[in-house]
DNA sequence: TTTGGCGATGCAAACGTTAACATCCGTGCA
DNA sequence: TGCACGGATGTTAACGTTTGCATCGCCAAA
C-alpha cells in the first residue's frame, strides 16, 4: 500500500524505496530487483498526492478558455499538450463559459496550490482598482503566461504570445478595400474582449487609413456565437446604407454571419463579402469556403507552454510579448464589391 | 504562510484556524473575528496539497476524451461541469488524439492519487488477454463511469450512460429507405470505436430488416475527421453501384461528405441524401442544413457525472447501463431518392 | 596494516493539514 | 452548593513521501 510496506518487504529502508523509484541509478542492481519485485507483489502505486505535497508542486497547470469545444482553442490545444507531455505536467482546464472573472480567481489557484502556473486563453474582468481588500501586495507575481488574448496594461507584466490583432484585422480589412468595398460592417465579440476589441480597432485604423467612413450601426456587438452573429448579421442587413462586406472578429461568427445572409436570400460573395479570423476547420467546407486569417495556434499554444515553463522554473526571462505572425487565407467568400 | 503562523498571530491553535476554514459554525464569533483578521494580515492561502494529502482525496476527475474542440462534446462538458463544479472537483482533461489507450494507464491514475474518479468518453484499447503481469487483480475496481461509447463484455461492469447507437442507426437508416433510397452507404469511423462499430451495426440492421443488400465497399470506414470522410466520400463516390445516401456515423464526417459530394459536382439533397449523427451546432447552419440523429449531449454528460460522483462515494448503486433517448432530426440534407 | 574516500544504504525530520481525543469553562438543574 | 453536561478550544498524532545527514563496508593507495 505505502512505501512502508514496499521497504519492509524487500528488506530496505524507505529511503532506498524512494531513490529506486526517482533515481534508480543510485541504487545497486542487485536491491533494485529486490525493490522491485516488493511492488510487483504489493501492487504498489506511488501516492502521488504525498509525493507533490511533499515536493511542494501540483505538476498541474491550469489553462483558462472561454468555451471548450472551440475548434479553434483545439489547435492551441495540441500544442499545449506537445509540451505539457515533454515537462511532465498535466493539464486542467477552466472554462469560463464566455464570463470574464476575476484575476485573483485564478491566481489563487496557484496561491493555494491547486497549479503550479496558469495559462490565460481568455478575458478576465478588468481590475476596479479601489477594491476593499488590498491587491495581494505581500504576493509575488505567479507564473503566469498569456496566450491569443490582447493584453491591458496591469497585465503586461507577464509574457504572452499572439498574433498582433490590430495589424492582422487591418489586413484583411485592407483586403476588402482593395476589392472596392467602401461600406463595410464589423461585428465585434462581446466588448469585455480585449481581443475582439483590438480586431475592431485594426479595422477602424484600415478604414480611417483609406479615408472610408463607418457608419453608426456598422460595427455591431454580437455574442461570440453563431446565433449571436446570426443577430447582428440581421441588425447589419437591415441598416439603411448595407454593407457589402463583412468583417467578423473570428470565423465562428463569419459562419453564422454567412448562413444568415444566405437566409435573407442573398448571396455570399456576389452580394456581400465575409472575413473571419482564426481560420477553424470548418472555415474551408464552408459554401463558399470562407477568406479569413489564420493564427499559428499550435505554435501558440506550444510558445505559451514553454514560457509559462520558463515562469515556473523562475528563470524569469523578458516579459516581452512575443508576436507570432498571422496570414491572410483568401478564399471564396470575398469577391469584388458589386457596382 | 501556513496555519501555523495564522494561529499564532490570532492566538488560538491551528485546529481552531483549521475548523474556522472548514466549519466556521464550530468556532465562537469572536474568535473567527481574530483568526479573519490574522488571515487578511497575512494573506494566507489553504495549502491545497496538504489538505487533499491529508485527506486522502484530490477532488480531482478526470476526463478522458478523443479530442477537445468537438463541438459535440463541448455540450457533454457542460453538464459534467455544471455537476463538477455543484460538487466540487476539478476537471482534469486527457485527450487520447483520438488514440486508444490502455485501460490502467487511466485507472492507475486513480491508483496513485492524481484523480478520484474516472469518465470515460473515448473507446479504450481492447484487452489483450495474456498479458504477462497480473491484470492488478489485487485492486478494487476505481470509480469509473463510461459515457457515450458503448460497452465492451470487460467494461460493463462500470455505469454507463449513453443512447442505444444501434437503435439510433437503425432509425435513421430506416429513415432514408422510408424515402426510397435502397443503396445506402455508411462511413464509419475507425474500427477500433465501440460507438461507429454500433452504429454500423444499426444500419445493417435496418438494411436487413427492408432486405436490402449491404454490397461491399458500401461501408467505408474513415478517421473521424473532415478529411478522413472526404477520402471515404470519394471511395464512395467512384464505386459502381453509387449509393444514393450516405449514413455518417457522426456530423463531423457529415460535413466533411457533404463538402466532397457539392466538390464533385453532385447535389446534396438531389443527387445524393447525407445523413449524420450527433447534432453538432454547424449542423443546422450547413448548406444544406443537416438531417442528423440528436443526442442529449448535455444530460449525458451530467449523467455520468452524477454517477461517477456516487460511485467516489462508494454508494454502488447498480452498474446497469442508462440509456437516453436520440432524436432524429429532420433537415435538408436529405429527400427522396433520385429516380 | 592502516587510512582515506566513496558508493550504497539507513535514520529520522519535515512538509501543512485534519481530526480524534483531551481539556477547560460556564451554565442550568437538582 | 455541587454536579453534569455541552460548547469552545487546545494537543498531538498521523497521512506518505523525500532528503539531509549519518553510517557502514569496501577498495585502493600509502
């Protein structure tokens, strides 16, 4: 049952149980055999709950993300797990189900060891700063790395990896310009998204820049979610002067974007472009196969692992954010705008 | 820093600080005041690892599934955490990479503390019987509960929650004859899945029961990704005797079918019907939208999450499997047969 | 033969928490 | 006034592992 028996049994002390399972060099052949053949007869299985209380690690990190089943986060996913698996950590995930909470929600994960480092794919609540209690001032830092989500400035202390959204929503708006479109609509995610946020202001910049007005009622606020784009989709068809392009902040919503559009008996690309973001799976099968801007998330998700690694192991590099390069994918749901 | 130093500060033992943590009700107001206030001053955090040691539990579970980001199962995690999060644990996520493991490296897990419970949401290697050691027959079974997959004779001693996929199948296999289709194809998944293996057996079934012939290279088995049903789809596609419905074991592959057929210059309804399994979410917002066979993804996985939390608790109620009902829906993907 | 050194192993403390048991004190009742 | 009871709190062992230090024995060099 414990290392007790293992040891009695195999006519050791504790200690040589204990090397022989971490460091079997250091014990003789001929005790190793002895040791081992004690746990094959016991059945013994390290307490591991004993091991890490006693090492002081949970070998755990948590990975925050706004919904799984996000065909998107899946990719960035893998390449968590690629570096997880080669460190030895396991993975729990937190979903926010799309809510922003509190920082301190998560820190405390590590505080009380439940982690022993957070990786955040999501948004959190922006600070109120005249909070009662004061901020964890005795604290240190937790290692903590951000990944995809634009970051605030009382977050910039800690290192994150992304694509530079501003420049890559510029991009692809850009795109739309140079197939003539001058009206273009824009549907944001929730405004508690700091990502969707700097996607809209890539946007901004791109039409400010090509002298192109936005109308009020052009950039409209959805729900990252099909349906949510499916409603905004219907505020933008309705306005008075129509877009002729769409900009969506990620694919999810250029799908329900397109299905609505295609549902009002209009045609995608001939009567209105789509662009999304992310480029997910589905992006390609899409009828017509959706134009969009591709992340690296595997190498995302690889870098942030790697960093948050780094941060455990208090080698505490340069918090510098690491920009990861972004591609526009043009495909058939953009097309010149109709005259 | 650890209960110590609070007690001290707040002049009471750590066993009062301890029950003002976990009973407060036990301790007098006044008291708690005093132990509060040293716990503010000090910013002490419960050492988690300590607690879960001494308690001999992680209030950890863990999840095993083929893949995060299938849209499918991000309604299965839903419930699960909703129970999770009701009851207390933490999910641990272990993606296969739709890979079939062995069954212990999952239950030794629970064996050596990293988790106190089980749910199994992918297939599992087979068991090959000889094995040289001893299958751990001096282990109690851990608390485990299957969902989704249907059962192997090894596992059905575990509760399960899941649909009856070979009446599923059945239904919808039988729906597409309803509508005169008499060669009907089948993608299955990889042949190492209990559940596409069901399924198959469904529409076999129902092929058998209209005595209608199964010719060979009708049932094509793919992985079970977009890419994997586009090659099925085209073996399909360029048999002999093309079928003029197409049974997918899920709507992943559905989709990926659907995409190949419009590719290949054929109609989805018209020249060939597609029907699929699951109900993901792009499944109504696909062109056209899907007819699919609807499983409640939510109650199932709020299901087996109940179950599993008795079976930690060691009320072992009976291991019967719980089957809840599908639900064909009916889209646009399929119509009568061509004639 | 003695001695120094080193590799292998044993001993025991420590990690932070909980909980069984002991103790203390005040209150109500006989 | 004494006693019993119960609520509040204190004392302490225990959970299973790791690890610094001590010990032991063996071999090589002097």
């Amino acid at each position: 049952m414990s290392i007790k028996k293992v040891a009695q049994l195999a006519g050791v002390s504790t200690a040589t149980v204990s090397r022989y399972l971490n460091n079997p060099e250091q014990v003789k052949e001929r005790t190793r055999l002895k040791v081992q053949s004690a746990i094959d007869e016991t059945g013994y299985a390290p307490n591991t709950l004993a091991r890490n209380f006693r090492r002081g690690r949970t070998s755990l990190i948590v990975v925050v993300l706004p919904t799984v089943g996000d065909p998107f986060l899946e990719n960035v996913m893998r390449g968590i797990w690629r570096v997880a698996d080669e460190q030895g950590y396991s993975i729990l995930i937190r979903d926010t189900q799309s809510n922003s909470h509190e920082f301190d929600e998560y820190t405390d994960m590590v505080f009380s060891k439940q982690a022993d480092g957070i990786l955040l794919l999501a948004s959190i609540s922006p600070f109120e700063e005249p909070t009662g209690k004061p901020r964890a001032s005795n604290k240190v830092h937790p290692p903590i790395v951000l990944g995809l989500e634009s970051v605030t400035a009382e977050l910039n202390q800690f290192p994150s990896v992304r694509v530079d959204n501003v420049a890559a929503a510029a991009d692809g708006t850009h795109y739309l310009i140079q197939l003539g479109h001058q009206r273009i609509g824009f549907i944001a995610g929730k405004r508690n998204s700091l990502l969707t946020h700097d996607r809209e202001k890539g946007y901004r910049k791109a039409m400010r820049k090509a002298k192109l007005p936005v109308a009020s009622g052009w950039v409209v606020e959805g729900e990252q979610t099909l349906e949510g784009a499916r409603r905004a989709t219907r505020r933008l068809l309705s306005h008075k002067e129509r877009p002729t392009a769409i900009f969506c902040a990620n694919d999810e919503m250029a799908l329900g974007a397109i299905h609505e559009i295609k549902n009002a008996g209009l045609k995608v690309p001939e009567d209105i472009s789509v662009i999304g973001f992310d480029d997910i799976r589905y992006a390609e099968i899409m009828d017509p196969p959706l134009t969009t801007i591709a992340q690296p998330a595997e190498e995302i998700g690889e870098r942030t692992m790697r960093r948050l690694c780094q941060a455990i192991e208090g080698s505490d590099g340069d918090s510098e954010a690491e920009i990861v390069p972004h591609k526009l994918i043009v495909r058939k749901s953009t097309a010149n705008a109709p005259r």
